[in-house]
C-alpha cells in the first residue's frame, strides 16, 4: 500500500510537466526535448551518486526528484521516441520499430532491477548501483546531443519565443481535439480509453500474481520471484518482435490486437488455475506470449489518426491515458486481492481481470467498425500510401 500511495503522490505533480515537454516536441523540435530529458536524467544521476558517495543527507533524494520532475521522466523520452519513430517510417516499418522499442524497453526495465540487485547482493555497495546508472545516463545525453547521430524531424518554421510557442502548445491540445472529420474525435477517444483499460489489467497483475506465488502451495524463493518477473515481461515482448511481421501478412491490426488480448485472457485463466510453480510460471506465461500485441499496434494507429504536426501531442494524450491507468491498477487489484484472500478465493482477482479484458475487446470491435471507411486512406496497416516525408537535419 505504500508503494501505491508514493505512485498517487508523483502522479499529479509529473503528469502536467510530462505532458507539456511530449506535446512541446511538435514545435520546438523532438530533440531539445530528448536532450532536456536526457540532461536531467544525467543531473538527478549524478545527485544520487553523490548522495551515496559523501553519505549526504537522504533529503538531498528530493532535488533529484525535482530535477526529474523538471525534465519529465522516461515516458517523455519514450513517447517522444515513438513520435520520432512516426515521423521516420511508414506501415509494416513503423509497427516492426514499435515493437522492437516496446522489447528494448521491457529488457531495459527488468534488466536494470536484476542488475542493480545482483550489485548489492555481491557488494552491498550503493555508490557502485549508483555509479553504473550514472554511466548509462551519460551515454544516453551524449547520443542525443552529439550532431548527426540524431536527426532532428521537426521543421521550425518560426524562431523560438516563450509566449508564442506557449499559445501554440495550448492550441495544439485544442485543435486535436476539436477536429470531428473523419471520425477522428471518436475514434480517438476510443482508442485512448482502449490504452488506459488496458493499463488497468496490465500494470499491477503480474506485480499480484508474484504475491500469489509466495503462498500455499507454490511457496516461491526469492530466485523464483525474480526468474517470473524476467520472462513474464521479457518474453511476450520477444515474442511479440519477432512474430509482428509475419502476423502483419496476414491479419489486420485490428485482429492482432483481439489476439493479444485474448492472449492476455489466456495468462490470466492459466494462472488462476495453476496448481503448481511450472504451471503458473512457465506454461502460463507461454499462454500470454502474445499479450503485448496491441501495445504497438495501439500507436501505430494513433500516429496514423493525426498528422505529422499532431504526433507529440498525440502521443502526450497517450501517456495521460496511460498514467491514469498505471496509478488505478494497483489500487484496484490489490483491493480486489485484498477482499479475495479475506474469502478464501484468491484467484478471484484473476478471473476478474480476465473479464475486464472484454472491454478493449469490444472497444478494438467498435473502432474497427467506425474506422472502416478510412482504412485505406489512413488506418489500414498492409500497403499505407503515406509518403515518407524528408529527414530536417539540425
């Protein structure tokens, strides 16, 4: 519960600073906004290298936290990065790199905890945990700040100036979603609450079936909680690169999004019925290999919605709708938990968040059939016609 409170603290005070820098790349450039990012993560590294170094008092954490409050956390650089992606590619291209992203960013997340735990366990050294953060940190500023290693995609059309490019932001977010051609404000609106629902199943399941795991009769060792947290993310997000372009031959996006969803159905319903620790770590997580499915194919689709100018903002709105789901889960499932274990029924919470699953399922239905008319022109993944604009060098 604590953890849940700490998430319901940031939450607010980073949501409004995140979304303003994502939404900023579409006028000021996707990357002085990766650098600003990049910086900040480098200078809040630093502060806590320092802090465990010169033992300095734990309320130096607190300028680190606003250093990363500043500059946005990593959903501004990952969200600005798909953008970057959008403006770079086009169809089977961009889907393939958004799925190769979403891989890169789960063996980052898992790898970086078991990394980090096997430093302290060999030398309980936190300077040393501290010290390997502070490097990756820098080499992440110097890739995006060094010229011609990242190419700028945005066209500045006017010189920078606070005042205007503060009334551009605040009209962007209007403007995108005020425009009901098309659909276009429908269909949006679905696809963002598809994203925050599936935030909602996704974010704190796996985080409860790890405490299931610990009871009667799987009994897990501390090994064995670390072995479910690797392959439960890292393998549906392989699996996912490597299937995503043979699954694009023969089945629309809309259909690839039913099957990871039903995929994540299957996880879910294997788990709950799991009697043993091969069962619910290993052949469920077979089951779910496919669960990650619609998370590229979710921002393929709204990349494709708006235009080349729209994507950061986009992409901001996406990460709302993310964050809100990302704080509900856990104060959700573990509520649902909670009440479960006090009946004797712990799988219950399971079975429940297999049948939440029904909404982005029935949600995926809709679109398909409101997006119909427009496949062609702007939705429909197989042989998109959308010219590849030109590279701006800075």
């Amino acid at each position: 519960m604590g953890h849940v409170h700490e998430i319901n603290i940031r939450f607010h005070p980073h949501l409004h600073r995140r979304t303003i820098l994502i939404a900023a790349s579409d006028i000021v450039g996707r990357k002085p906004i990766l650098i600003i990012n990049a910086l900040g993560h480098l200078l809040a590294s630093t502060v806590f290298l320092l802090l465990a170094w010169l033992h300095l008092p734990l309320i130096v954490a607190v300028a680190a936290e606003c250093i990363l409050g500043l500059s946005g956390d990593s959903i501004v650089s990952i969200s600005v990065s798909f953008a970057y992606i959008a403006d770079t590619s086009t169809g089977k291209s961009r889907v393939t790199k958004y799925t190769i992203i979403s891989f890169m960013i789960y063996i980052g997340f898992g790898g970086s905890q078991i990394f980090v735990d096997l430093i302290l366990q060999k030398t309980d050294s936190y300077t040393l945990a501290f010290g390997c953060a502070w490097i990756f940190a820098f080499l992440n500023f110097l890739y995006v700040l060094i010229p011609g290693l990242l190419i700028e995609t945005v066209v500045k059309r006017t010189s920078f100036k606070l005042v205007r490019t503060v009334k551009k932001l605040l009209r962007s977010f209007v403007q995108l979603l005020s425009v009901s051609k098309d659909r276009r404000r429908s269909r949006l609106a679905l696809l963002l609450t598809m994203f925050m629902i599936y935030n909602i199943i996704t974010e704190a399941v796996y985080a409860v079936i790890t405490i299931y795991g610990l009871g009667q009769p799987f009994c897990w060792s501390p090994t064995m909680v670390g072995i479910y947290n690797v392959i439960v993310n890292a393998f549906p997000a392989f699996v996912a690169m490597v299937m995503i372009k043979p699954l694009l031959y023969c089945l629309s996006g809309y259909l690839i999004m039913q099957v990871g969803f039903l995929s994540g159905v299957a996880i879910l319903i294997v788990s709950a019925t799991a009697k043993t620790t091969n069962v619910l770590v290993y052949v469920a997580v077979a089951a779910g290999s496919l669960r990650t499915l619609p998370d590229s194919i979710i921002e393929f689709f709204l990349s494709n919605m708006v235009s080349s100018h729209e994507r950061g903002t986009a992409f901001a709105l996406l990460s709302i709708a993310a964050s809100i789901g990302k704080v509900l889960s856990p104060i959700l499932l573990n509520a649902v938990y909670a009440k479960a274990v006090l009946l004797n029924f712990p799988e219950l919470t399971f079975y429940l968040a297999a049948a939440i699953y029904a909404l982005p399922i029935l949600l995926t239905a809709i679109l398909h059939v409101c997006s119909r008319p427009y496949d062609e022109l702007k939705m429909q993944i197989q042989g998109e016609t959308e010219e590849q604009k030109p590279l701006v060098e800075d």
